[in-house]
C-alpha cells in the first residue's frame, strides 16, 4: 500500500497486567479501523520464566502473556518487543502503561529516538512530588519528549476488562481534541465505553488521588463501621480529591468527578482494590501491624500506592499549610505513619469547621 | 419561665425506623439547646403489641419504639402520641416521616389545626406522579398546609445512626436560610453531620431516584459482573438522576449530587439496601420470579420503591418523550415488566450515541 506510512502506529509500552489488557483492547480496534496499521508493537521488560523460555517470545508465540494475564488471547498482531527503541520505531502513538518509577528513565532513552510527530497517552497512576510541588506522569512524558500527552483513567479492574465485562473508562486531553477522539476511537469497544474531556490534570488526579481514600475506605471496613459510614468517607474523600486538584490547578473542572475517571473508579477501588484491603487488615491489628509488613503478607509483591500518595499529598499540603482544609487526607497519612489510631478516621466532628471553611476555599475558584 | 411559648417546638410525625432514629437525634439536641423546648413529641400510628399492650404507651413506659427500633433508648423527652392533633398542638416545627402514601392524608386532618407559624422538613423518599407531571413530597406539604417546607436525605442507614456510627446528611431548602440552619441545629450531633444546600428539588430527587439505581446495581450483582460493571452502572445512574432532575426543575445543582443526598446516598443503596438485594435475586432466577414475589418473600412486608419509582419515572419519560436520553432508567422499568432480560442492564453499546446526546441536553442547561 503507498499510503502505509500515513497509517497511525501504535506501541504500548508495558507488559503488565494492565498493560497487556490495553494490547488487547487496542488490537481488537486496529485490525478494523483503517486508520490504524493493524500491528501493535508491545514492549515487554524481559523476563526469564521458571520453564527457561522467555516472556516476550512465549508472548508471541502464545498470543498470551502467560505471566501477567494468562488464560487471555491478545490478539495474533500484538507483537512483543524486549527491545525499547526498536520497539517504538516507526510508532506515532505511544501508550505508556508501566509502574510510575520507571518512567522517567524509560523516557531518558527515548529522547530523540521517537517520531517527530508521535503523540503519547498515559494510563499510569501515581506522581512524582518534587519540592517545588506534585508533577503529573503526563507532564514528565510531556516535557521529557516534546509530545503532547492525554491521559486514560476510570473504573478499571484489568481482569474484568480482559473477559469483556461491561465497562468505562475516561481521557482527559489538554487542547488537541482530535488526537484525544483517535485515542478514544483506539481503546473503544462494545463493552469498554471511553469519553474525553478537556482536563488532563484532573482525570489524572482522580486516578491518583483515589487510592488515599481506598485506604481510609478500609480502615472503615476493618472497624466494622458498616456501608453509612463508608458511603459518608468516600464522599468527603470525593470531595477532598476535587478540591485539592482544583487548588493545584484552576482549570480542573467540577464536571470531571463525575466520569469514570472520578466517582466509578473510586466506587471502584474503595469497594475491592489491594489498598482497601491492606488498610482494613490494618485497622483489624489496631494499627499495631505496619503496611509495610502487611503489604508483604498480603499482596505478594504489589505495590501499594495509598499510602505513598498519602504522604506525597501531605507534604504538598504541609507545604502550602493546607492540612486544616483536607482533614480526610491528613488522617489517612497520620494513621498510616502511627501517629494517630485507626478509629480517628470517623472522627470527624471536631473537623467539621475546618469542612465548611474547605468548602468556602474551594468557592474561590 | 415567661419566654417559654418563644421556643421551638418539635413534632415527629411517624415513629417507625427511622422515625424513631430520628427522635432520638432531635431529643438528644432539644435538652442541649436552649432555643428549643426539650419535649419531642412523636405521632404514633397507635398499634395492639403481641403482648397485647399499645404500641405508644409502651414507647412511653420504656422509652424505647419497641416494635420498629428495639434495644435503643430514645431520650426520657420524647412523648409517643397516638392522636395526631394533639401531636402537634403548639409545635412550630414538624417533621414528616410517615411511608409516602400516607402524606396527602395526614396532611388533609392538619389543615386548620397547625400553628400558623408552623415550618415542615420532610425525610420522606418517594414522589406523586401526576398526569401534569411529578408532584414532590415537600411541595406537596406545602402546598396543603401553606408552609415553607424543607427536605433531609442521605446516606442514612437507620440502625447504623441509631447506635451511633458516622453518618451525614444533606438538607435542602428554597429560600429560607435562617430556617434551613435551624433544622440543622436540631439535627446534627457529633457523629451525624448536617449540611444545607439551596435546593430542595436537587436534594429530594436524589433521595428518590437513587432506588431506581439501586435496581440496576442489584441486577449486575445477580449477574455476577464484578465491581467494575458495577460502578459504571452506578455512575450512568447518578448521570441519569442529575440530567433527570435538572430536566424537571431547570434550578437543581449539579453540586447537589456531590453531597451526601446525591453520591454517598448512592453508594450505600447501591451496595447494602433492599431494592439492591431483591434485584438480585431477580437477576438470578434469570427474569422468572417477579419482583412483587421475591419482595413478599425476602422482605416480610417491608416495601420497594425502586420499582414503582421506575415506573414513575418512566411515565414521565415517556410523557415528554426522554426515554432515549435515559437509557439506564428505561432499560430498569422495561427489565422490571419482563419485556428485557436482567442482562439488558449493561448492554449500553447502543445506547452510547443516546448518552452523548443526553450529555448535550443537559449542557443546554
């Protein structure tokens, strides 16, 4: 075909869990639209697995990525790629879905080895806080490669998407509206419904911020407060996660918290995540367990990001003396570090000033 | 004391659960609070016990609502009374909390026997609909009594707050602050937070609407989708109680659903309530039981109002000919007539165009 080469090319980088359920997602769409070329380039961190053979061939010679998300096909023209700059070669789309550390030193060895006219979306959770204030993922990628950068986030539990189960899931784009309707046209499916919105920052904070309520989420559970109380702390978690994102960046919109990016994904993970479920075993010790220790014990080698984000987010507030305007977000980190009980959680009465004066804050904007 | 006629005096007129809940917050408030008079007196629909003794005389004797909130003192000050005018003889403030069908009657014996500085709330769930359209529970007090009527609602599971546990609540109300405020006070305790918000319709309409949504959340529940599913479908539905609400009453707020009237009311009827819990079992006999079956055999008497509340709203709909727009409460009322499968819940690929045009109506706005 002559025109080949104006096809859209699209590598993902990262070969995770997640990462391996947006290759399917992406490969189901490829191969119909004709936009795109039907070849998704995936870059997988290579591994030895316990029979010998390596990941990214028994990928490819499987069509599975037996390590991260067995039992599911990821389409025949997903091609893994142990090599990274091979990998993006040729590549205008770049999806970046690989734990948040790696990013940085991930986009170092891709400087001046991408396409001058790539665009980059980020799927990944989680920000780097600098002293001069947090720094989003997309803004990293952004700036490190001179692309512009949207980002996806929502209600996403990867293996209920990998079986097709009914879903949604929400991009947040700066100002190119066409490039985030080809993202969207590139992860949409019957069942994984994508919509986007004019707010990279706040989609990106929600999927971020979410996870320090999940913690607070499970210190409920694991005091048996019942599902008013639950319900009640993620609403004031809701509420902490938009105006803390609205005081970091005037453009974020109310409207954003109600997508999937907001409100379903924190329903989401408070209801199931690994965050919940760590901080409910938590409360159950009496606090006298660390989460080290029971993120060790319970999650096998994953990550748990609340509470590293809880931490992140409190320096950002201590920073800007805010702690008195986010008293959710402040429990949650003084909980986790032992300096408060885990039932101070629903303590709340005596923070109900500091509530309303939060909510007069926020009418500022 | 000669400024005794000065203070507020309240009447509770209903006295099962949460009646009788809220009782005891109202009771626990009056003997503190100097602007209110410490007599609560609740209007009891008199009933003969098992053991042969009236239900209000054992109220009074115990001080406990025996049949409805068992094992929970109500405050020495609250005055069961099964003669509904001498319930409210000198009261200024009265509290409506009776099963919504019996409003229009209670209020019919009122006319002419209330103070004519009398002032309602409502905690009542529900609404009339009428050929002319949809008549609210606190316009409807108000209209019949000639007073300014307000609402409370939330994420307000009875016996959660009967023994304390961390809750909130949202009040609406139309203009008067002053009032709003005052019905605060009487409400609020240290682990019951009340908020007001100008919106009476906005904060009504959650309270009603959520069940609906309840019925779709039980659905994917008896169709084992996952937590995933589920949040999606909950946020759909809290997009279809906002457009729905905003469509009717051009004043409602869509910060309204942010409170705890709206998404953490939501939350914990999507996950714990009985319109949740019936819907379930219907999805799992696959569509062959009915709900008017499986309410009488799960819930010994106790009624659901998601189901007629869909088909309220549906005959709203289909009046000014939204169904398009709303697919999820369509989809919930067809389901529940046996004219769709449970399954037809999440199969929304269809109906994506439909939303984005529900988006586009509500932006109109």
């Amino acid at each position: 075909m002559e025109n080949a080469e104006e096809l859209f090319r699209v590598a993902v980088i990262g070969s995770g869990n997640w990462g391996s359920v947006a290759a399917k997602l992406i490969a189901s769409n490829t191969v119909k639209q004709s936009m795109f070329h039907d070849e998704v380039r995936m870059w997988v961190f290579e591994e030895t697995l316990p029979n010998g053979r390596k990941l990214s061939e028994t990928i490819n010679q499987e069509n599975e990525n037996v390590k991260y998300l067995p039992g599911i096909k990821l389409g025949s023209n997903v091609v893994a790629d142990p090599d990274l700059l091979n990998s993006v070669k040729e590549v205008n789309m770049l999806v970046f879905v690989t734990p948040h550390q790696f990013v940085e030193g991930i986009c170092k060895r891709l400087v001046g080895n991408i396409r001058p006219d790539a665009e980059a979306i980020s799927l990944i959770k989680g920000m780097e806080v600098k002293t001069e204030g947090p720094c989003m993922i997309s803004k990293l990628i952004s700036e490190m490669l001179s692309v512009n950068c949207c980002v996806l986030m929502g209600a996403n539990i990867a293996n209920e998407i990998a079986v097709e189960k009914f879903s949604e899931a929400t991009i947040g784009y700066r100002q190119d509206k066409e490039a985030a309707q080809r993202w969207a046209r590139l992860f949409s499916t019957p069942y994984f419904l994508v919509s986007a919105v004019p707010d990279v920052e706040g989609v990106e904070l929600c999927g971020t911020l979410k996870n320090v309520v999940a913690i607070a989420a499970g210190l409920v559970d694991g005091l048996d407060m019942g599902n008013n109380t639950k319900a009640a702390i993620m609403r004031i978690g809701l509420r902490e996660m938009k105006a803390f994102s609205k005081l970091l960046f005037s453009s974020v919109k109310d409207s954003t918290f109600f997508e999937s990016c907001g409100v379903a994904d924190l329903i989401t993970t408070c209801l199931g995540g690994r965050n919940r479920r760590v901080a409910e075993a938590f409360a159950r010790s009496g606090g006298k367990r660390s989460f080290d220790e029971l993120e060790t014990e319970l999650l096998q080698g994953q990550k748990l990001q609340g509470v590293s984000t809880a931490k992140e987010v409190y320096e950002v507030l201590r920073n800007r003396g805010w702690q008195s305007l986010f008293p959710l977000f402040t429990t949650v980190h003084e909980i986790s570090i032992g300096l408060l009980p885990p039932t101070a959680i629903v303590e709340y009465s005596e923070h109900a000033r500091n509530l309303n004066l939060l909510q007069g804050a926020v009418q500022l904007h």
